[in-house]
C-alpha cells in the first residue's frame, strides 16, 4: 500500500485579471510547507503536478525549500475547474472581466460577493440541468479527477506529494468517504491554500486518512497565512 498526499496550491491572485498566478501570500506558504516537510523528514518516491500554473508554483517553491529532488511527472488530471466558464455560464451578462469586478467591487465585502456568486454558479454546474452548456460538465470533472488518482495509484511510488486545487480534492475526499452527491462540492469549500490531505492508495480501495491539515501553517504562527482562495 502506498500514500498520496494531495497538497491545494497556495494562494492565488484573487481579484486579478490572471488569478492562475499565486499572491506574495501564496509563495510564502509554499515555502512554508516545503520547509515544514523537511524539518519532520519527510520525503516522496516521486512528485506529481497539476498542469497549472499555481500547481507549477506551488510545487517548485515547495520542492526547493524541502531540499528534495524526486522524479515528477504532469497529470493534469489533478487541474482544477475551469471558474471562468462556470461563472460566465451562470451569469452571461458578466461579458468581461471588467464587468464582473465593477460589481464586485462595487459591494460592500467584494470576497463575500463573489464567494456568494461563485457558489450559485458551482450550483447549477453540479445541478444536471445543463451538463450540456458546459465544456467540461459536472460529471465529466468528476471522472476525470477520479481518473486522476487511479493514475497516482499505479504508480510504483510507495509515496506521493500530489499537487493540485481544491475542486479536485474535494472530489476525491468525497468518493472516499461516500459522501451525499446533493452537495458534491461541499469538502471542497473548507480547503486551506497549501493544506494537506492524505489518501492511502490500495490494490482495489483506497482510503482517506487525513483531510485539511495545515500543521506548517500553525507553526509559522501568522494567522494571515490562513487563506481560502
């Protein structure tokens, strides 16, 4: 039996044009982690990432202050959902970028409305009625992630640093433990930027051992390095 440990990317540029890029903030708890992994001894067979750019990130500032150099390979598989189009697809009269922000922006707590905004839109994507207006629908980002840990689980690895958002570990999270698939994105909500879930991989069942830790984070004592987006 081997082990994933499924790592959310660190903080992402949120408000900006180009969110898939991470914050001042998101380098820091990376490094964080990668220095927090060394200093309890803990080192994977091989490194697998998503192929997005915070996943990228993510990984070489994690990799470089753990000291570890391991084989890694791509899965993209682990890439998280595509926020554009589901928020375009709920509201298409957002015809920009720019047009989205004014409102937001306009708000009294602009992370507050578009937490609101966002969470209605994830909620017709996963509601069935309209799979069929979607690039990638509900059910298919499911498969595909589900895909994606079948991938990390033949791997001959005995253990995994897997680099990934919180959609997909939502999803695998959820399928382990069965969860009710009324609220299919409801583990993926509480997910803290470079937070750690483990997952022990079988020859026919996995299981999740550990869900949203953020032990680096409480070491380094700065509550501000505890962020959700």
């Amino acid at each position: 039996m081997g082990s994933a440990l499924l790592i959310r990317h660190g903080q992402a540029s949120f408000g900006a044009e180009d969110y898939d890029k991470l914050s001042a903030v998101g380098e820091q708890q990376s490094r964080q982690l990668g220095q927090w992994l060394q200093q309890t001894g803990q080192q994977p067979d091989l490194i697998a990432v998503g192929s997005m750019q915070r996943h990228i990130r993510t990984a070489e500032l994690c990799i470089e202050a753990a000291g570890v150099t391991t084989p890694q390979l791509t899965l993209a598989q682990l890439d998280e959902l595509d926020h554009v189009e589901i928020v375009a697809r709920h509201r298409p009269d957002f015809t920009s970028f720019a047009a989205m922000r004014a409102e937001l922006d306009a708000s009294a707590d602009p992370q507050r409305a578009f937490q609101q905004l966002f969470a209605a839109a994830i909620a017709r994507w996963t509601g069935g009625r309209h799979d069929s207006e979607y690039t990638c629908s509900w059910p298919a980002f499911r498969e595909r992630v589900l895909q994606g840990l079948q991938a990390l689980a033949a791997q001959e690895a005995r253990t995994i640093w897997a680099f990934t958002s919180g959609g997909p570990i939502g999803v695998i999270a959820d399928a382990l433990i069965g969860a009710n698939l009324a609220h299919p994105f409801a583990l993926s909500w509480p997910l803290v930027n470079t937070s750690l879930t483990r997952v022990a991989l079988g020859s026919d069942r996995h299981s999740l051992i550990s869900y949203n830790s953020w032990p680096h984070l409480e070491l380094a004592g700065d509550p501000r390095l505890v962020t959700h987006r």
